[in-house]
C-alpha cells in the first residue's frame, strides 16, 4: 500500500497564503442580479416641478465606470445636459442631476447596468410626467440595444470550455496521486510509463482548454460591460470591473497549476510528497475565482459559507468527472496492450481505489448541490415556475444516468472484474458514457449560471403590488395583498407633507382592464381610527374585485375639501396564485468568517469517512480516519449551532420606504422618541434606562446589524424581544416601522 506523509511546513505556508489572497478579495453581500428595486421619480409618478435628480436604487453594487442612465423626452430625443453618476456613499444607487429648465411633459428613464458582484448586465426604461395629467403623453420607446451587449454564443461556450478545462486538469491531478499512480507501480512499468505521459499531457490539454474558455469569457464579458470589442474595451474590462480582479486572479492560479504541471516532478515521484500536496492544493485554489464571482458571492447574508460551498461543489465535479476523464485517458486506454488476464488484474485494482475517490465526491456534491438549490430555489414550486429552475431539473435529469453508470460500475462491472476478463472492455464503455453525461451536464450549468437565480425572480415579482407615490403635497403607500385572483385587502397609507389630513378626506381606487365586463370598478376605501398615527392616516377595504389574472390599470382617487383632486395611475399584474406564496422561505444562514468551518468540516468527515470504509474499519488507519470523519462532523454541528442566524417571519420582506435623507430624519425622531431611552441617543446601547433593564440593549452601531434583514429589524420593532423589548405595534404604524429600519441603518455608517 503507497505510504502518505504531510506535506512540509513550506509546503502547508504556500497554500495558506495562497488562500489567504483569495479570500481577502472582498465578495459582495448581494442579490443575484442587479435588479431596479426603486426609483425616485417612480415609474408613472407626476410631479409638479422639475425634481433635483432621477435616483434609482438596485439590489447589487453597481460598476461605476460602466452603468449609466438616458433621459429621453416623449418624442424621444436624448436630454444631452444630463449626466448620471454611482453615489459614491452607496454604490447600490445611481443617479443624474436635472436641469432646472426641463419643459412639462412625459419624460422616459432609460438604464443600463453592470453587477459588480457577477459581472452581469440589466437593462430598462420607465416614465414619469413633469407637470400635471394634462401634461401626460404617451412617450416614444427607446431604442433597447442601446443596453444591450449581447455576446451570443460566446458567453455558454466560454463557460463551459472553462469548467471542461478545469475539470480534466484538477480531476487527473486527484486521480494520478490517489488511483492510476499507486496501482500502475504494482504493475507493468511500460504501462506505468505511458500512464504517466498520457496523464500529463491530459492535465496540460484541459488548463490549456480552461485558458481558452476564460479568454473567451473576458471577450464575452467585454462585449456585456462596454458594448464593443476594441483593445481599449478589453482593457477597461480587465482593469477597471470587479470580474476583471476575479479574471486575472483565475489566470494567476492556472499559471501556477500549468507550472507544476509541466513539470516532472509530479509526475515522477513514487508517492505524494511536497510537489504532489502543492499540486493539489493549488489545482483546488483554481477553482476559488469561479466561486468568488458566482451566484454564491450574491447571497446577501452567509455569502462566505455560500461560497465555500459553491468551491466545494465544483471540486466535488471536478475530482468526479475530471478523475473519470483521466481514468479514462490515462489509465483503461493504455492497458489495451496488456493481455486480457493482465489488463483484469489493473482494472480490478483501480476501479475499487477510483470509487473511494468517487463516492466521496458524490457524497460531497450531493450534500453541497442541496444546499446551493436551497440558497438560490428554495422549493418544488420555484422549480417548476422560473426558468433557472426548469434549467436546473434539467441538470439533474442528466445527472441521473450518470449516477446510475457510477452505480453500475461499483457494484455490477466491479465484482465482474475479478471473475471475467471481458468485463474491462464493459467497463471502459461504461466509463466513456458517464463522461459523455458529465460533458453535457457541465454544458447545462454553463447556461445556468448565467441565469437569475429562481428565488430572486419570485421575490422580484412579490413586490410588484407595493406601491409608494410622492406626489403634489401627499406620500401615498398603497398595499395590495396578496395581489392575485380572488379576495385582496386594499390599503392606502397618506402622509401629508405639513399639517394634518382633513377628517373628510376620501381615498378611492379604480380598477380596470381591457375586456373588463362592467368596465372600471370604483372601491371605497374606508378610513380606519387606529390608522392615525402621527401624521399618517391608513384608509383600507377588502373585496374580490381582481377576477381574472393579467395586467390592470389602478388609479388612485384622494379627494379634500377645498383642494384639486389628487390622482395617479399605475399598471400591474394578477397571477392566479399570489406570488408572495410562491416565494420559498428563508434558507438557513451562517454568519462570519468561522461559520465556514460548517462546509468544510462536512467535507473532510466524508473524505475521511469514506476512506477509512474502504476496508470496513478493520485495520488500525481506518479505525483513525473515522474517529477523525466523526470529530470533523461534530466540529460541523457546533459551528453551524454557533454560526447560524435568527430568522423572522418577515425575513424576506424588502422595504418599501427609500433610504432617502427626509426618510432617515424622520426615524431619527421615532428613534429619539421610542428607543432612545434603552438604546442610546445614538443607538450604542447606553441609553438612560439601562441600569433597570434585564439585560443591555443592543449596540445599533455594532456589526452584527449588518446580518440581519430589513425584514428582521421592522419584526422586532413591531413585535419586541421577549423579554428585552416591548414590541411597538401599537404605537406605530408600518411607515413608522420602516422609517427607523432606515435610520439604524445609517446608525452603522
């Protein structure tokens, strides 16, 4: 049996550093693509006078150098004066000043973005009037491919020579060291030789390939972040976004693996020593840039832990499929020269020593491959309704006979061996189609990572029957719920900008659609006592009037003694089942750097598990590597009880008040208010009452605000901490509530 000795203190200095630059790139704590979340002006808005600026607000950082904004009039010539610009204190935020001479009319927004945590490109338009509703026409649409950078075929194709590429060289790394090196030195030398020489060049052709796939991806890219593709578009690109970092550090790793690689000390050492560890270690590191710019870096709470594990599923991929690649490559093929006996005797001892290796690897995909469709689906339903997921059932339709191959050749083509000496020709069959599946299921995650990930598209649309207007002198927050087909409750919260709201103040909706039998159906809202608090008033109704799914038009009605009629429209769409329904529930979160103990203690009990199952436990190594697989487990459990993040039943919800300075104003003086006397005047938990509390109150200015959601600070604030905090409920309304998630916000900067 090959001895295996650790690697040298060098050796073990090497990789730590290696790994310590890749993690001190800073991941985004993001969404999956760079959605539009709000906008001021809103799309439809009236306003009465030219506003300061148009702002937009996104759920991504932004690419300074590369997103931008259009104004466009209703005829649809450019307003050349504007010129928007990345707020430098929020780089979610994207704005342009206006003149002070803009005409009344319709005006359109047109925006294109580039994500700086992924690299990917949203694009759209809205329009909003200057003036009054007389002063509303219908504008000219812009002309789209004005944003739109479309490589084509390029961008799949990039992909997934990247990951075949990556995957063949990792893969025949893993599998010279631990199968086809051990086994050939017990057996034909001439074999051993050409194994050797095959594997190597195997290894070199598939980073050769990774290189070509990453090249073409940094000309995909460029063609996605600046429309063309000049040197000075490639170079902007690669120097001056995010995905440039990730890209150079991706080619800075495979520069390295190419020079072990080359040369011959990997390949001709007769156990894993210094070179054979580096290798490895460095052949994992590769793969860590894929991860740092992949849907786990857009995970906005746990992104290290989503990384770690999206690192962990590739390596898993790689050591499977790649390892099946070199086997096949460098290992059956080669000992078709043998005589049938002989050739029986190496492929008997490699398939069980390659199936330890597989088997951890599925074990490992499989645990991390759950957790990623967790992160980024969330359930059955979101598979079936969004296209990322209907892609990734497709991934795993195509898994499926691959894990029925492995199947086969473990328990069938293996016992087989050993009696029959035809079934080495059985099992390269075999083999050659389970790479065939990997090609095409690679080929398939190629295309999904391109992909808006299933659980922001849902949560996407769930907002789309909240509304906020500021218009003439009123604030209107208006709430459909749960805005599908059949009964809704209609709620209209109104703020005035000064004074009081008059007592016979009247809130109506109109409702209609195209084809609407009875035409526009006109809802009385009614005003509710408990709705004053503070200067805002709540007005709400409940009825079945949203009959069929579809686009309808809204317009809203506030009517005041001695005033003109305050009016807005807004289109939206009714789905048959709420989409908030659809949304899955929060997936489980681990914060800080140690929470990434969790997935890598899973991985290495498995290793070590399925090591020291190879012969049952029976001998005194075995018996050592699983009493480490169950101290690494153990390990798992406790990081994962000590890292894991309170969930609310409002998690999830966004929140609908804009992070505006009039909005953090006016929850400094809830704050000032209700919190201070516990939390601090500014909110570092050293507020008057404390000596009398049961224990101190939070820190608002602390870290640990940064892990929780919108969602979870509005629910505490409404709801308390029991014991600590009352809950406000009563006292304040759901404008109130989000106004002063506003402000301990801005506590923290």
């Amino acid at each position: 049996m090959t001895s295996w000795r650790p690697a040298r203190t060098s050796t073990a200095i090497a990789l730590f550093l290696a790994l310590l630059v890749s993690l001190l790139i800073p991941a985004q704590s993001v969404s999956g693509h760079a959605y539009l979340d709000e906008s001021s002006p809103d799309a439809g808005d009236i306003v009465e006078d030219v506003p300061d600026e148009v702002r937009l607000w996104f759920t991504e950082p932004l690419e300074p150098d590369h997103s931008f904004i259009i104004l466009y009039d209703a005829t649809g010539e450019e307003i050349d004066e504007v010129e928007s610009r990345i707020d430098p204190d929020d780089q979610f935020q994207m704005y342009t000043p206006l003149p002070d001479d803009l005409p009344n009319g319709t005006y359109t927004v047109q925006w294109r973005n580039i994500s700086a945590a992924d690299g990917h490109s949203e694009s759209g338009f809205f329009s909003f009037t200057i003036g009054s509703r007389e002063d509303m026409t219908e504008p000219v649409s812009p002309d789209e491919d004005v944003t739109t950078g479309n490589p084509g075929l390029i961008e799949p194709l990039s992909k997934w020579l990247s990951f075949i590429g990556i995957t063949t060289a990792v893969g025949t790394v893993f599998a010279w060291l631990w199968v086809i090196r051990p086994t050939m030195m017990d057996h034909s030398q001439y074999v051993l030789q050409v194994a050797r020489r095959r594997a190597r060049n195997l290894a070199l052709v598939g980073l050769g390939i990774a290189v070509l796939g990453s090249v073409l991806a940094l000309v995909a890219q460029t063609i996605i972040v600046t429309l063309g593709l000049t040197i000075q578009d490639v170079t902007d690109t690669l120097f001056g976004t995010q995905y440039g970092l990730f890209w150079g550090l991706r080619i800075l790793q495979f520069a390295m693996l190419g020079a072990i690689l080359y040369s011959g000390a990997l390949w001709r050492q007769t156990r894993v020593r210094r070179t054979g560890w580096l290798a490895l270690g460095i052949a994992l590191l590769a793969l860590l840039p894929f991860s740092m710019s992949s849907h786990a870096a857009a995970v906005s709470i746990g992104t290290n832990v989503a990384i770690i594990n999206d690192w962990l599923h590739l390596a898993a991929t790689a050591v499977w499929i790649g390892g099946l690649i070199a086997l096949f490559g460098a290992a059956i093929l080669p000992t078709r020269s043998l005589e049938p006996e002989e050739r029986q005797r190496v492929l008997a001892d490699l398939i069980p020593r390659f199936s330890t290796m597989a088997i951890a690897s599925v074990v490992v995909l499989t645990l991390s491959g759950i957790y990623s469709a967790w992160l980024q689906v969330g359930s059955i339903s979101a598979m079936q309704e969004t296209e990322y997921g209907r892609t990734l059932s497709l991934k795993l339709l195509i898994s499926l006979p691959l894990f029925l191959l492995g199947g086969l050749n473990l328990m069938v083509i293996s016992p087989w061996m050993k009696r029959a000496a035809q079934a080495g020709k059985h099992f390269g069959r075999t083999v050659a189609a389970e790479i065939a599946l990997g090609a095409a299921v690679l080929g398939v995650v190629a295309v999904l990572v391109s992909m808006a990930p299933a659980r922001d598209t849902l949560e996407s649309q769930a907002e789309r029957t909240n509304f906020r207007f500021e218009h003439m002198d009123l604030t209107v927050a208006t709430y459909i719920s749960p805005g599908a087909v059949g009964q809704n409750n209609y709620t209209v919260d109104v703020i005035p900008d000064g004074g009081e709201l008059p007592e016979d103040t009247s809130v109506e909706l109109r409702l209609g659609r195209e084809a609407l039998l009875g035409g526009t159906r006109q809802i009385e809202l009614e005003r509710l006592p408990e709705g004053d608090r503070g200067r805002s008033v709540r007005f709400a109704e409940n009825g079945s009037d949203l009959s069929i799914p579809g686009t309808w038009d809204m317009e809203i009605v506030i009517q005041r003694t001695n005033e003109v009629d305050w009016r807005i429209d807004r289109s939206f769409e009714v789905p048959e089942v709420p989409a908030q329904d659809q949304v899955p529930g929060p997936p489980p979160r681990l914060e800080g750097l140690q929470s990434v103990g969790a997935p890598i203690g899973i991985a290495l009990a498995v290793v070590f598990g399925a090591v020291a199952a190879r012969h049952r436990f029976r001998t005194e190594p075995d018996r050592i590597l699983g009493w480490l697989a169950l101290m690494f487990l153990v390990f798992a459990a406790l990081t994962t009880w000590q890292t894991l993040v309170e969930t609310t039943p409002t998690t999830q919800a966004r929140n609908p008040i804009l992070s505006t300075p009039q909005s953090i104003e006016t929850g400094r003086e809830l704050y000032l208010e209700h919190c201070a006397v516990c939390h601090g005047p500014e909110g570092e938990g050293d507020g008057e009452d404390i000596d009398r509390l049961e224990r101190p109150p939070a820190d608002l200015t602390g870290p640990h605000v940064e892990i929780h959601t919108d969602g979870d600070i509005y629910w505490w604030i409404m709801d308390g901490i029991d014991p600590a905090m009352p809950g406000f409920e009563s006292e304040l309304s759901d404008e109130d509530a989000w106004h002063l998630v506003n402000y301990i916000r801005s506590l923290r900067e």
